[in-house]
C-alpha cells in the first residue's frame, strides 16, 4: 500500500515535471487551434472547402419541372443559374455574411422619389420610386402609356427601402433601364400607422391592392414582383391566392422561409439560432414600440415589451391585432408553401442551403418541381440574403440571376398574362388568411364567395366594371347570404333568359296544323322546352360570365336555331299523331 502511494506520487510529480518543460508558446497555439476549430465549426466557415475546390465556388442546383417552359425558354438564358457561386473569402460563413449586410453591406448610393398611398382601410404605405430616368437629366415621371418594366420590391421583416440589399436590387434594375418602386410595410419608412391594421408574414391585402393600383395607372407596363426573406413569402402566398388573376408578368422570390412553422422551431434549437431569434424580437419590438399609441389600444402592451422571441411576440401581438386561435394557427396559415401549387405566374425562387434563419428543411422540393411556373435555384452557399461575391463583397450575387430572368422573361412568350375574367372581392379590415377574397363562377352560373360577409367589388380595374355591373347593387356591394351564395333570386335568373330568347316561355314556339288538340300543343311545347333547356343554362352561365355582349350571340343562336326546332317538334307532332289514328279506329 504505501509503496503504491510513492509510486503514484511519483509518477504525478514526473507528469508535473515534463508539462512544466513545456514552453507556454504551444500551450497558447494548442489552445487556439482548439479554439479556431470550435469557431470554425460554430460560425459553419467553409474556407477551406473553397479552397478544395480550388475557389471555384459551389454549383448552382436547379429545381423545376422537365416540361416547363419557364426553364426551357427563360430561366435556360440565365448565365449565372448554370454557373457557381464563390462567397467573398473573408466572410466564408452564412453568419459572417448575414451580420456583415445587417451592420453595413456596402450598399450603393440612392435616391427615392416617394409616394404615400392610403390603402381601402385607411392605412397608410410609403412607395419608394427609383426610376431609370433618375440616372439621366430627365423629370423623373412615368406616363400613363410608358411600356417600360416596372419591379416592385417587398422587403423582409422590419426592413424597409432603406436596407442595404433592397438598395443593391433597386439600383441594379434601375441601372438596366427598369422602373423600380419599393412598397414599404404598413409603419415602417418613417411612416405612422393610420389604421388598426398592421402587417404580418400573411398579410397580402397590401401587395395586392398596391400591384392593382400600379397596372391600372400604368397599363402598358409589365409588372415584375420581388420578395425578400418574410417577404419573399407575402409574395408567394400572394401569387398563389390570386392564381392567373394577378396583373403580376413575372416574380422571383429571394431566401423565402416557405414554411412558418419549421422555421419557428429551427431559430428556437440551437444558440447561434436563439440569437438571431433575440434580434429579431428586439427588431420587432422596436416596431411595436414605433407605433405604441395604436399597438397599446389593441394588444396587451406589457406582455409585448417583455417578449424575449419572435413566437412571444406573435403571441402576445400579431395573433391578438390579426385575430389568430394560436400562433401555430398563424404560422400555419400564413406559410406560403401551402400556395405553390396555384402559382401561375414566372416564379423563380433562389435560397442558400446554410441560410442560418430560413431553413433547408422547409424549402419544398417537391412543390416546386411539379408547378410548370416555377424554378427553385439553390446554392451550398450564400446566408440569409447575403450572397457576397468579390474580394471587396462589393456585389449580392442573387441580384443578378432575378435580373437575368427578368429581361429573358420579359423578351419571351412566357410573360404572364391577366385572365380578365376573374375578378377580386377583398375584404379590408380584416386578414386575408384564410378567407379568399374572391368568388367563383360555379357552373350554374351563380356567384360563389369564399367569405360569409360582405366585400367591397374591386373598382380599379376598367377592364372588370362591365362583369362587376352585373352582381352590383345600388350600394355598390354583393349581396352574400349564409351559404355563400350571391342573393340572385330564381324569377331574376329566368327573366334573364326570357329576354335572351326573345320569347315567353308561356307561349308555343311552333305552331302545330289547324284543328289539333291543346294537350298535343302543350305535349309538342314541352318537348321543344326541354331540347332547349341545356342551350338556356349555357347562355345563362355565359351571360354572367362575359356581360351584356352575350345577348347579341344569344339572338343569333336563338334565331338560328329556331327553323331547326320548329322542324323537329312538327315532326314529332306528326309521329304521335299518326300512333294515336289506329287506336281512335278501334274505338
């Protein structure tokens, strides 16, 4: 026992010994291996993968659809889609990047010409204008009939026209010769809140009305749409609800997070996650606090101020101000992954694969490859709208691929083009989520609506006033019952194809000989009435349709129509009367 003792002493006095022998330089170069390598690990660099791969950058993957049109004839053009992407080597990390665009960025030097538009519930939007005139010694206005393209940028959550990379976008399309106008969210833009409506990840009543606005005071211009972060999902949703209605030519969406509710758990998982949760709480909490006056009224005011996340702040604001059950209600709702597949429009989405706040795991692959309009490009690369390029991070890559798929688009047959026989029902105090502002043609040619109040007829568009003549009343509203069913009532339907006919449905339309019986006129009658009744259901569905025109070409197949069918009642006339000889006989 005790000569283990001495040993063991012994031996820990050697180890003593030798470690004190060596010199404290290697400690402190162990120690800062350790530590470069924990850092390297943490911040997710991948300098050295660059390096491997002999600073070539990653390859740009596309996803989309292998009949698609939009890839073939648009997105086949674009140089930088089929090429790599090199992050700036000094920021070599999805953090590095997006720290370095939030604190700085380098963005170029513009100038907005700004415009305030009040939205149908009173609230309030700063449309900042960049246009390509600005470049030149001209006014700075658009006419009425300029065909000059026209992109409108959506930013992300609490961003405004003056975050560096809406500038880097705005001067890049302006530079090409392109008009651009950014539409700043409700309260943001030096802008106070003039209603007790405010923005979310699922308010897409603003986008809407400002793209109805812009084609109908510039019709002759192509509108471009591009949306950023929680913007880039206000736009998808938006484009998927309206379907082929949108004025919208063409859309790219940047570093969307698709879906709300995985992005919510994957910022609230790790700690370099929580942190960028923390920031953007304070971020939305220093909204919240721009607007308190209005905020206070509404929501608990205390409960915000000590939201530590953005799922609190949801909670205790964004679901209270927009009427939510539960913040996964919300998130649910609101992600713009459940919208993909009634894109109708060009749609081209770029994320980066280490975006440290909109996940991989939330991009849906699938979605987009089956939709024919889109085209889903990823690089390995890039953060959370960062994409920095060149030694002096002087460039946003992705600015360049939206640039080249605009002007391909715009070049080719696959612009997007207005279905003018839809039309809108928007409600305006409330949110859209989940309550479709517009209606359906059914096939009975009634009016469908999605929503159990009523909606205000959408009157911006000149194109729609002859169809909306129809379903308005003197106040100018449609009438919704219960079932969601316009009040047209069943005489107002018949009377409407009594005067397409031209004729009471009480009279004979053919004329049997002199001398026959009323019941084989009344039995003659109700034959001709039913071979008509599909062409009446038909004109009836047209009419409400496609407006007062279709009267005329009801006349014409009426009168047309109607020797044919006289012919074939006489005859059938004939025939029964003819069956009906022999029996009289035998009597």
């Amino acid at each position: 026992g005790p000569m283990a003792t001495a040993g063991e002493d012994s031996a820990a006095e050697l180890l003593l010994r030798a470690a004190a022998l060596v010199p404290l330089e290697r400690y402190a170069l162990a120690a800062l291996l350790l530590a470069s390598a924990f850092l390297y690990r943490f911040l997710e660099l991948h300098v050295l993968g660059d390096l491997l791969r002999g600073l070539r950058g990653g390859r740009v993957a596309l996803t989309y659809h292998p009949d698609s049109q939009v890839y073939h004839r648009v997105a086949a053009k674009c140089r930088s889609l089929h090429g790599r992407y090199l992050a700036t080597p000094w920021l070599a990390s999805p953090h590095l990047q997006t720290l370095f665009l939030g604190i700085w960025g380098r963005p170029p030097s513009v100038t907005y010409r700004r415009q305030l538009y009040t939205v149908r519930d009173g609230g309030t939007i700063a449309l900042d204008w960049l246009l390509a005139a600005d470049g030149s010694s001209c006014d700075g206005t658009i006419s009425s009939d300029d065909s000059t393209p026209i992109v409108v940028v959506v930013p992300g959550l609490t961003s405004d026209s003056t975050a560096a990379y809406v500038k880097h976008l705005v001067f890049s399309m302006a530079s090409n010769g392109w008009n651009v106008v950014v539409g700043n969210h409700r309260g943001l833009g030096g802008i106070s809140i003039t209603s007790d409506c405010f923005y979310n990840g699922g308010w897409t009543e603003d986008i809407r009305e400002v793209v109805n606005y812009l084609h109908q005071k510039y019709p002759e211009a192509p509108l471009f749409t591009v949306g950023t972060s929680l913007g880039a999902n206000i736009l998808v949703k938006y484009l998927g609800e309206e379907g082929g209605s949108t004025p919208v030519a063409g859309a790219a969406s940047i570093c969307s997070p698709w879906d709300l509710l995985v992005t919510s758990r994957f910022i609230s998982r790790k700690l370099v996650q929580r942190c960028y949760d923390k920031a953007l709480a304070i971020g939305l909490k220093g909204y919240a606090k721009l607007h308190q006056p209005v905020l206070s009224r509404l929501a608990n005011w205390e409960a915000i101020t000590s939201s530590r996340s953005t799922r609190e702040f949801d909670h205790h604001a964004t679901c209270v101000v927009a009427k939510y059950e539960t913040v996964d209600t919300f998130y649910r709702k609101c992600s713009c992954a459940n919208y993909i597949g009634n894109v109708s429009v060009p749609l081209l989405c770029i994320s980066a694969l280490d975006d440290p706040l909109c996940t991989r795991e939330a991009i849906p692959w699938d979605e987009c490859r089956a939709n024919k309009n889109i085209v889903l490009a990823t690089t390995p690369n890039g953060g959370h709208l960062g994409f920095f390029q060149g030694l002096t991070a002087g460039r946003l890559w992705w600015v360049e691929p939206v640039s080249e798929f605009f002007s391909a688009l715009h070049d080719s047959p696959c612009m997007h083009r207005q279905k003018t026989q839809e039309h809108g029902l928007q409600s305006p105090l409330e949110s859209s989520i989940d309550k479709g502002p517009y209606v359906n043609l059914m096939e009975d040619g009634m009016v469908a609506a999605v929503t159990n109040e009523d909606t205000n007829i959408h009157e911006s568009l000149d194109k729609h006033k002859q169809i909306v003549s129809e379903m308005e009343g003197s106040d100018g509203r449609v009438n919704v019952q219960q079932n969601g069913i316009t009040s047209v009532s069943q005489d107002e339907s018949h009377s409407a194809v009594k005067n397409t006919s031209g004729t009471e449905d009480n009279e004979p339309s053919a004329q049997g000989p002199v001398g026959s019986q009323e019941q084989r006129e009344e039995l003659s009658t109700d034959k001709i009435r039913d071979a008509i009744a599909p062409v009446k259901k038909s004109i009836n569905q047209l009419i409400r349709s496609q407006g007062r025109s279709v009267w005329w070409l009801a006349y014409i197949a009426v009168v047309t129509s109607w020797p044919l069918l006289g012919t074939l009642g006489f005859f059938l006339y004939r025939k029964k009367f003819r069956n009906s000889s022999p029996a009289k006989r035998l009597l």
